[in-house]
C-alpha cells in the first residue's frame, strides 16, 4: 500500500476528518453509554437520571480515551 497516495498511517489525519472523528466518538459514545445507564438505573430502580448521567459521564470519558489513543502521534 505504499503506492497509495491516499493510504494514511494510524495517527496522520486531515484536521476535517479528525474533527469528524472526534464529533463522533464523542456523540456516540455519550448517546450508547448514556442509554446503557438508563437501561441499568431502571433495572436496579435508582432515582431519575443517575444512571443517564453516571453513564454519560463514562461515556465521555470512554470517547475521549479513544480520542487520545486514535489520534497521537
């Protein structure tokens, strides 16, 4: 693939397609985690909203993690 112009290397991104990414790790990983946590907080029947927020919480935390790792250099 070191013929291919257009084959980039873990690490080297256009700054549109790392914004890109970015927005979705970060939406994503907030709505999936975020719905998790509703899931879990009815299951063990916690007051409205912990469980949304404790896993929108991890959810961001989890997508900035991914974030980091994808992206440096």
């Amino acid at each position: 693939m070191a013929d291919n112009p257009h084959h980039k290397s873990p690490g080297e991104y256009s700054s549109k397609g790392a914004a890109g990414a970015v927005l979705g790790y970060l939406f994503a990983g907030i709505v999936v985690w975020g719905f998790l946590g509703w899931l879990a907080g009815e299951f063990l029947g916690l007051p409205t909203g912990i469980g949304i927020a404790v896993g929108m919480m991890l959810g961001a935390a989890g997508a900035i993690y991914l974030i980091m790792k994808r992206l440096s250099a």
